[in-house]
C-alpha cells in the first residue's frame, strides 16, 4: 500500500507541477508575446512616421520649387517684356523720327526749290 500511495502521489505531483509549469510557461509566453508585439507595433508606427514625414516633406519641397520656379518665370517673363518693349519703343522712336526728318526735309527742299524759282 505504500508503494501505491507512494506511485498515487507521485502521478498526483506530476500532474500538479505539469500543470503549474504549463500555466506558467503560457504566462511568460504571452509577456513575451505581447512585448514582441508592442516593439514590432512601435517599430511598425515609427516607420510609418518616418514615411508619412518624407511624403510631406517631399509634397512640401515640390510646392516650394513650385513657386521659386513660378516667381522666377515671373521674373524672366518680366525682363523679357521690358527688353521687348524696349526694342519696340526705339523702333518706333526711329521710325517716328526718320518720318518727322522726311517731312522737314520735304519742306526745307520745297522752300529751297521756292526760292530758287524766285530768284
């Protein structure tokens, strides 16, 4: 009998003890898993961050090289008109003056001519 108590309580023990360690290691399964979890979250969400960051710095540079290029066309379309009515101004200044030349001279040759046919 004591050879079956004995064997009786040893199962008993081993039971017990399978059944701690088993409660126990699904314990510290589910710590572990829930911190690896956490990190991979937390790695997960920094990156998308990081990502996020980039696309709106990228997104914010394309604007900002949007405008410089818009003022800087602005600028050059400005110059180029200028220069344009510049040329366009001394063209017809030269034309307006080779014009009221022509018609002085045209007067001063008749007014000549006048007083030649006078004299």
């Amino acid at each position: 009998m004591t050879a079956d108590l004995k064997e009786d309580m040893t199962a008993d023990l081993k039971e017990d003890m399978t059944a701690d360690l088993k409660e126990d290691m699904t314990a510290d399964l589910k710590e572990d898993t829930r911190a690896d979890l956490k990190e991979d979250m937390r790695t997960d969400l920094k990156e998308d961050t990081r990502a996020d960051l980039k696309e709106d710095m990228r997104a914010d540079l394309k604007e900002d090289t949007r405008v410089d290029l818009k003022e800087d066309t602005r600028a050059d379309l400005k110059e180029d008109m200028r220069a344009d009515l510049k040329e366009d101004t001394r063209a017809d200044l030269k034309e307006d003056m080779r014009a009221d030349l022509k018609e002085d001279t045209r007067a001063d040759l008749k007014e000549d001519m006048r007083a030649d046919l006078k004299e």
